[in-house]
C-alpha cells in the first residue's frame, strides 16, 4: 500500500465552505418514499416515528469498523484506522432533511446520502463501481494509479479531477470541488496523514483502513462501509453475499486436499536489502491457507508484512514448492535475477513456480489487483487454488495472477 503523504497548511481553507445538498419538495405518498424527496434523497416531511433506513447492513467478515442503526441517523464507527491505533474515528451519518442527533461531540456529521465524493485511493473506485455510484466521483489522487476504464474516461474528460497526493495534495482543488465526503487511507505516522487538515479545512473525511483486515472477505465487506454513505447497504449486502457465497464454495473445494498433499508456499522480494514476508494474519496468509496451501509464516502474529533480511527468508524457504511475488513490473524470471541473483536459490525458482500478482497491469502501470480484486476475493481464491491444485478447477483461466516465464 502506497503512503499518501501531506505537507503544508492552506490558509485559504478557513475562509472556504462546503456545497450542500439541497432539499427539494417531496410528492406525498403512502409508501416510505412519501417522507422524502424522490429526486434528492432528502426528506421533505419527517415523521420521528419512521424508520428512515429499512435497508440495513450486518457486519460479519469485517473486525475494522462497526455500524449502528438509529431511526434517522447511522453511526460508523471506524476501530482500527491503521495498525496499532488507540484512537477511533466516529461518523453521525444523518439522513438528509431530518434533525441532527445531539451529543456525538467526537465525530463528524455528515448528511447522507451523500451526492459527491473524492477518493485519495484507487483501492475505493470498485466500490462506487459496484454501487452504481461512480457518477458521484469528482476527484481522484492520481491519474496513473487509476486501472478502471471508466474512471480514466470520466479523467480524460475532466468530469473526475486530479486532486493530487502526497506532498502534491491541493486542498485548494478539492475545497473548489467541494466534495460531501473525501476516503482517505490511514497511517501510523501523522505526517502521512492528510484526514487532519482537510478537515481543518471544512470537508468531511472518512478513513478506510480495508487494507489491514486479516482475511479477504472481511477486506471485501469494506464495501458496506461506503454504502452506508450513499444509503445503498441493501445492494452492498446483496454483492457481498453473492462474493461470499462463491469464495466459501471455492474454499470448500480445497479443504478437501489432505494435509500431505499441500504445498508450502512463501512470499515477497527484496526491497533495498529487505525482505518483507506477508505477515501470518495478512490476507494473503488466509488465501493461501484457504487454497490448500501450507504458508510457511502462518505462525507469525503479524497483519502487516514482517521485515527481514534474505539469508533469514532463504533458511525457511529454500525448498518451498511456490514463491508468490507482488512486483507489477517483473514479467519474467530474467528480470529477477537482473536484480539479484541470489533468488536462482530458491527452489520454487528453479523449479518455475514463481507467480505474481500482475497479470492485469494497464499501460500506465496501475495493477487492478489493488482496485476490482478488492471485490473479488473468490477470483483471487480461485486463482491460488489453479496454481496450487489445477485438478480442482480445470476450467479456471488465471485472472490476476501469471506464471513468470
């Protein structure tokens, strides 16, 4: 996961304010759409006694955040922000034309749904994708990171904005765009954190933190976190299921393969002199297991990637029978020893079975591992289950992963 770093204060920010929604009259009706405006969302008449959320979403997979039910208004609550967080971050998500809750003085309120959105990671766009929501978008972090076809459309329109990242970030264009909500990713280090001075600023910040959750599917429930911004859970509880369901279908497969029948797997490369080996509680540890395969850090306590030095890789893993890279670069073996020669050491090198995770990498170099793959842990699941046990899934054409030639 790349950082996404800010430096600098904008002055400007304070004298800047955000577009609101705006509340249009509602035809009256019989049906729960008599309490709101057909056009906009908002609601024209408010009852105290209406539910104003009948389509409500359950966490299951997810442990990074909960959500909280209440007649007019939802309350997100985000546990784990970035590895080892003590704080929380809590959003009042109040249904548009109704009041607001009192108390809640530690979190944003925010008017839902929510017509416009800016996003500081492309590992959000599957999300409005799949929500039918990516006309919301106004602003993305950086052209060459984004894979989506539609999205680069919309870019090469100028109907969705660069609003930068890092040290380049312009708060400046994302308080002209006005965005009713920014998803921004968290860090443990604040000075790569960008949540605190656009909010500063007046615009509303939500904090995914999708990429620490220890399993695929729970990863994939961050879908519901934002549908829940848009009012849209009844469709992300519907995509979820039907992800879920293929995943456990696909899992069930591989639980069949006996214990002696399972290959050891290991993963990561050098990166300036460290190796980092996905932690045992990682996704990819899960995905391995749920494939049939026998990860050889599976004890490890860590989410994140655990940083050692080659000679403490090659002990462990010199005669794994599969090496899993993520390296979108590297098409060919060849181009890995150019780097470095020492992983001709490896036996699943020898042996060519060495796969990376980049087998969908458009010409500017983004990798749609990092955006659709998000919402497709069954896919993925598939993927390893081909590579590791191809008799199971003789049909199955690999989608993200490829076979370094």
């Amino acid at each position: 996961m790349k950082r996404i770093a800010f430096v600098g204060l904008f002055g400007l920010a304070g004298a800047l304010v955000l577009l609101r929604l705006s509340v249009q009259a509602a035809v009256p009706s019989t049906s729960f759409e008599s309490y709101t405006d057909r056009a906009g969302g908002c609601v024209a008449h408010y009852d105290p006694s209406a539910d104003y959320f009948p389509g409500k979403a359950r966490i299951r997979r997810a442990t990074g955040f909960t959500l909280e039910y209440r007649k007019h208004y939802k309350v997100l609550t985000v546990l784990t922000p970035w590895p080892g967080a003590r704080e929380r971050f809590r959003y009042v998500l109040v249904h548009c034309g109704t009041p607001k809750p009192s108390g809640f003085d530690d979190a944003q309120r925010i008017e839902v749904p929510i017509a416009t959105i800016a996003v500081l990671s492309p590992t959000h766009l599957p999300h409005l994708e799949r929500l039918g929501e990516l006309d919301r978008l106004v602003g993305i972090s950086d052209r060459d990171l984004v894979y989506s076809a539609r999205v680069r459309a919309r870019l090469a329109d100028a109907s969705v904005k660069v609003v930068g990242r890092g040290a380049n970030l312009n708060v400046e264009s994302l308080l002209a765009l006005a965005p009713d909500l920014v998803t921004a990713v968290g860090h443990d280090q604040p000075q790569y954190n960008a949540h605190p001075v656009l909010q500063r600023a007046g615009i509303h910040v939500a904090i995914n933190s999708e990429y620490i959750e220890a399993t695929p599917l729970g990863r994939a429930e961050w879908l519901k976190f934002t549908a829940a911004f848009f009012n849209k859970e009844t469709d992300a509880e519907q995509v979820f299921d039907d992800l879920a369901r293929r995943y456990e279908a696909y899992a069930a497969k591989a639980r069949q393969i006996p214990v002696q029948h399972r290959p050891t797997v290991f993963g990561g490369t050098l990166f300036r002199d460290t190796w980092h080996v996905p932690g045992g509680e990682s996704f990819v540890a899960q995905l391995i297991e749920d494939a049939g395969g026998v990860y050889l850090w599976a004890e490890d306590t860590h989410r994140a990637a655990v940083p050692l030095n080659f000679e403490m890789v090659l002990d462990r893993a010199a005669h794994a029978a599969y090496w899993f890279i993520g390296r979108s670069e590297w098409l060919t073996q060849a181009e890995m020893l150019a780097e470095n020669e020492r992983y001709a050491s490896f036996k699943a090198f020898r042996s060519g079975n060495v796969y990376n995770s980049n087998a969908r990498v458009n010409r500017q170099g983004a990798n749609d591992f990092w955006e659709t793959a998000i919402l497709e842990p069954h896919m993925l699941l598939a993927d390893l289950i081909k590579i590791l046990h191809p008799d199971l899934l003789p049909d199955h054409q690999l989608r993200y992963y490829r076979r370094l030639e």
